[in-house]
C-alpha cells in the first residue's frame, strides 16, 4: 500500500482534531501521539507550509510561529521537529482565542470587513446586473 504524503495543513487538522477528542491533553502529549502516528512515512513537502483556514482564526504571526521549526525538521527529516512546529502554531492560535476571542468578531479593528464593505458594495451594484444579485441573494439564503 502506497502512503498518501501529508501536508503541513494536514498535520495541523489533525493536531486539532486529536485536541478536541482529548481536551485534557497536554501539549506534550498531543505531540507525542502525532509523533506516534505520523513516524515512517513521507514528510510534507517543502513548497507548501501554509495552514490555510488558520488565517481566520488568529493573526499571521501567530499561527505561522512554528513553520520555521516544522520546515527545518522537514529538511532534516526528524518528525519530532515538524510536530514541535506544528504544536508551536496550534498553541499560539489557542492563546490568541482565548485572549483576544474568534478573529473578526471582537471590534472593529480586527474585523476584516469593516472598511471594505461598502466598496463592494458599490462595486457590485454598479457592474453586476440586477438579476444576477437576486439570483445570488436567492442562492445566499439557500
């Protein structure tokens, strides 16, 4: 059986997913088990370390604090590295919530639609037809 390889972003998942089935977990042990389970088969590669959906969670530098400990364990093959880099950035996007609250919705500073909505608005109304905005409002409320 061919081992499918597994991306950053896939490690993270499931470094999320193992910390909602285990609340009670450390990090130390999350790390353990990730390590455990993810030994002997291939590393990510190297052109893609990015953890997409983590932008809306917390900001950049937070959530990126460990890919520079994950790419190096990646150069140097050592899993417990790239798992090291991956509990780093799960841990700081944590913190961030739990500090700060869910990125977007805490003030309007930090909520990325402020400032923005109305040029879309505008710019909508102004190039897009008026079926083609009915027929996207229908499909919205779908």
């Amino acid at each position: 059986m061919v081992q499918q390889q597994p991306t950053v972003a896939d490690i993270f998942r499931r470094a999320q997913a193992l910390r909602q089935e285990h609340s009670a977990w450390s990090y130390k042990q999350l790390g353990d088990q990730l390590v455990k389970e993810f030994s002997g088969g291939a590393f990510p590669p190297l052109h893609n370390l990015t953890i997409p959906e983590q932008d809306a969670r917390a900001p950049e530098e937070d959530w990126t604090a460990g890919l520079p400990i994950v790419r190096r364990g990646i150069q140097f093959q050592d899993w417990k590295e790239v798992v090291a880099g991956i509990i780093l950035s799960l841990e700081q996007t944590e913190n961030y919530e739990r500090a700060r609250g869910p990125e977007g919705n805490r003030d309007d500073w930090h909520d990325r639609n402020v400032g923005i909505d109305d040029a879309v608005a505008k710019g909508v109304g102004k190039w897009m037809p008026d079926e083609l905005i009915a027929l996207a409002e229908r499909r919205g409320k779908k």
